[in-house]
C-alpha cells in the first residue's frame, strides 16, 4: 500500500481569465504559482492546450511552457497537454526540442487525442485534415522517432528536437490511451478532474497491460484532482463555488471567465444540476487541512497513484497560493506548520 508521503505532488493550471483581470494578469499569476508551487517541493507544473475559450489563456502551450520555465529553477515544466491532432508531430517535436535545450532535464510532453476545442475552431487548427484512431498511435511513434537520437539515414530531423529524449506522457479520459501508454511503456495521466467515470478502470488496464520500455521499467500513474483548500470546511465550500460556477458553464455551454465565489451557490441550482456538477467533480477534494488530507488518503488507497496533479481554480490568486500551502501539508510534503 503507497503511503500518501511517497505520492508526488503535482499542478495542472488551465491559466484561468478572471472576471475583471485580464489576459496579462492570468500569465502572472501562472508564474507567481508556478514559483510557489516549486518552493513547496511539487514535482511538475503543467499547462493545457485549449482553443476559443474566453476564459483560459493557455492556448500557446508551448510559448507558455518557456515563460514559466525561465521564470523557476527546478520544477518540471510542460504540457497536460499538447493536443497532438491539432499539430504535425514535427512542430512539436521542434518546439518541445527547443525547450528541452533550453532547459534541460526540465521539460514533459504530455500528449492528449481530443481537439480541446469546439468544432468550428478544430476545423480552423486543422484545415482539412480529417483524424482516424490510427492517427494517434501512428503520431506518438512518429515523435518519439523525432526526438530520440537521429538514425543512420534518417531523412527527416527535428533540429533542435533530435536526441534530447523530451519524455513523453499520454493523458486521456477514456480507456484509448491507457491501452496505448502500456503496449509504449510510457507514463499515464488520466483527466479524472474532469472525466472521473472510468479513473479506475483505466489505471487497471494501464497496469495490467503495461510492457516495461527503454523509457519505463515499471507503470506510473499520474491522477488529475480538483483541490481547494482553505482553513476550514466552510470557507473551502465558499471558495469552490467559482469552480462550481466553471463547471456549470462547461456543462451548459455558457463557458465565461473565472468568478468571484459565491454563497450557497449550490444550493440555488437545480437538482439535476447539482448532480451534473457533483459527477464532474466526482473526484475533487475540497475542505480544510483534516478534510484535505482525509481525501488525499481515500484516492491514494483507490488508486495507488503515483502522483496527484492538483488543479485549483480559486478567484483570489493569493488564497489559491494559500490552498497550495495546505494541500502540501496535508500530503505530508512539508511540515503542517506551513
């Protein structure tokens, strides 16, 4: 049984637009919380690729990944993630080759199969390309062959790309990509902060299937959970209502900028809204450190996940750093009288 203390602790940011701020403000508190995060000890700061949302700035992912690379020392810094069918493999691997040369040792390539996007702007990334389920397997091999060492005769080099070994991970909400990340050997992350229907049965075929590689001896598994922390149960329901208010724009398709919590929001929903939001969130830990640490321990038995990628949507982004504080204190990655 994986004791909570060995499981890392990790940050997703979708580098959220809040109501009032604007584009400028939301990339500052991206590095503000990157270089809080890395003071705490988290293992990786990751950022995603989203597309024609008013409300997430993240859209450059790889510009983004530079910016918070070159504002911290240490952390790992990448993509949670590239949405691969939107780009040729070859752009990545240049892209994600640069980074890696410019911050060596420092840079992930997580790698996801869906659009991130409506179909109006996939078709606007996309052109006229039209994606198949081959595609996706037959990309993934295409950029490990780019940013692994050049072959005798290799006609096509990704410079700079080419033997910096950017370590790939596939994401993935459904059961596609665990298939694909064991028969690889490659690390898995799956997007339970926001599809947490089949977390379990993902990481269980992941597992069971997996095939140790030159990359992985053994499976790792990463887990996306929503957190917000605070000092007391109340105040961390107060605060998850902007969340609350996220999700319920994403399920109705009224997706706006970050709001100001709200009191007992929830409580003036419907019903089959409530549930809507709760299944969205299903597996979300929110609450004050014993409530927090209680909901770290309940997934760490479920899972047995390697790592826990944190995704905090909080309005203020100095309680967001607060939040952070208490969730690593709670995993025991610093001491609780942080």
């Amino acid at each position: 049984m994986k004791a909570l203390k060995d499981i890392g602790l990790s940050m997703l940011d979708l580098v959220a637009v809040r109501e009032g701020g604007t584009v400028a403000d939301a990339l500052g508190i991206a590095l503000r919380t990157a270089q809080h995060a890395e003071a705490l000890g988290f293992t990786r700061y990751w950022l995603a690729e989203h597309h024609n949302m008013a409300g997430i700035a993240s859209s450059a992912t790889a510009v983004l990944v530079g910016h918070i690379a070159g504002g911290t020392q240490r952390i790992r810094v990448g993509s949670g993630g590239i949405m691969l069918p939107n780009h040729a493999p070859l752009v990545v691997a240049e892209a994600f080759g640069t980074l890696a040369e410019l911050y060596p040792g420092r840079i992930d390539l997580g790698l996801g199969r869906a659009p991130g996007t409506d179909p109006m702007t996939m078709r606007a990334l996309r052109r006229d390309r039209v994606e198949t389920e081959e595609d996706f397997p037959r990309d993934v091999a295409e950029l490990q062959r780019l940013l692994g060492p050049a072959q005798p005769g290799q006609r096509l080099i990704a410079m700079p790309g080419a033997g910096t070994n950017v370590p790939i991970w596939l994401l993935g909400s459904s059961l596609f990509s665990a298939r694909l990340a064991a028969e690889q050997g490659l690390p898995y992350a799956f997007a339970s902060h926001f599809a947490p229907r089949l977390l379990l049965q993902a990481i269980d075929i992941y597992r069971s299937q997996f095939r140790p590689s030159a990359t992985l001896a053994q499976p790792y598994v990463a887990i996306g959970v929503p957190m917000i922390a605070a000092p007391t149960d109340e105040e961390a329901e107060f605060l998850a209502s902007s969340t609350y208010q996220r999700v319920l724009g994403i399920i109705t398709g009224k997706r706006g900028r970050l709001a100001p919590p709200v009191e007992n929001f929830m409580a003036q929903l419907h019903p089959q809204e409530r549930a809507a939001i709760a299944d969205f969130l299903a597996m979300a830990v929110i609450g004050g450190p014993l409530t927090v640490r209680a909901g770290f321990e309940q997934l760490a038995q479920a899972t047995q996940a390697d790592e826990f990628i944190l995704v905090s949507d909080v309005f203020d982004a100095d309680l967001r750093l607060r939040s952070l504080d208490i969730a690593a204190a709670a995993s025991s990655l610093v001491p609780v009288a942080a």
